[in-house]
C-alpha cells in the first residue's frame, strides 16, 4: 500500500487470559497493521437518509444493521458518516472483520457527499471468540503474536470503550438503540 491512510481506530476492552486490556488503536497505526485491516476491509452495505430525516433519526434507523451484522459475524461494524451539507446524510458501511475494532476511513463516504467527522460504529460481541490475523494486528501485537490463538471473552455492548472516547466523535449502536459521544461526554441523541 503506498502512502499513509488516514483512519481512525474504535476498539473495545476486551479480557484476555488473566487480565483486562484495551485494544492498542493509538499505536496501531503501524504500516503493517494499518495494511492488515485496509485489505481486510468488507464492505456492507450503503444507507441514505430520508429526505427530511434528520441525522439522528437516520442513525437511529441504521442501528439495527450494524447491531444485525455485529450478533451475527461477532464482528464490529462501522462508517464515517457523510453529509451533502443540504441536509442528506449518507453511511458506508463496512467491517474490517475484526472482533475488537473496526477502522473507519473519513475519505469512504457517498458519493457526493463529505465527512462530518463523526463515525457510527457496532460492538462485536459477549461471546468467546479467538483473535484472527486483523485482531492482532489492531490489537498491536500481531507480528509479534504470529499465528498463536489468543482466546478472548466479552465485550461491552452498551458503552463506548477508553479507545472509542479517545478516537473522536461518534455514535454507538448498541442492543438498545444508539448513544452519542463527543469529548467523553457521553448521550443519548435527541
């Protein structure tokens, strides 16, 4: 991959053998790992606004999907969000298929359209799962880690982690509908 993508990292804490850590999505920014989640990049599917929606009522529509696609795959979900400035707002949903981050590129939205600078992004899942290849590689340890199975358990569903509070501002679809942060404040959209 040439030049430097720029991309911002939400990760989840997640609990590993004995101890509690959080997804490393500041230092992840290496080449390699940055290389990892851009080819492991899966698109989902393409959401517009009604016209006259308003951007929190359109998000809250689109929650589900990135709840349907998290409890199905165990995978986060999540897309910058986009704006025509006329009042259209516009989601490119995607996955770095990954259990403890999703990574969102502010320069992949819709046609047209510009970035707002706020992402929405889905939580993985409560289950087990083993960290694949895009895992270690957010996680920060990935060249280090090889191909030895790293078991995991449980991730918060409902909250933004430490890493999404740090990443900018967003909304989080959560089993209940969507809650919005910006600065580590943290709200349900009006």
């Amino acid at each position: 991959m040439s030049g430097v993508v720029k991309a911002w990292v939400f990760a989840v804490a997640v609990v590993v053998g004995l101890g509690s850590i959080s997804a490393k999505a500041a230092n992840a920014a290496s080449p390699w790992a940055v290389q990892v989640a851009a080819r492991s990049w899966q698109h989902i599917e393409d959401f517009s606004s009604a016209p006259g929606e308003t951007k929190e009522a359109f998000l809250t529509r689109i929650a589900p999907a990135l709840r349907a696609y998290s409890d199905k795959t165990g995978f986060e979900a999540c897309g910058a969000i986009g704006t025509d400035g006329k009042g259209a707002f516009a989601v490119v949903l995607g996955s770095s298929r990954s259990h403890i981050a999703c990574v969102s590129y502010h320069n992949r939205v819709a046609a047209g359209m510009v970035s707002t600078g706020e992402t929405i992004h889905s939580h993985g899942t409560t289950g087990s799962f083993n960290f694949n290849r895009v895992d270690k590689a957010l996680y920060g340890d990935g060249e280090k880690v090889g191909i030895i199975l790293m078991p995991a358990h449980s991730q918060v569903l409902d909250r933004f982690s430490p890493t999404d509070l740090a990443g900018g501002p967003g909304y989080l679809a959560t089993p209940t509908g969507l809650i919005y942060q910006a600065g580590g404040k943290v709200a349900q959209p009006q």
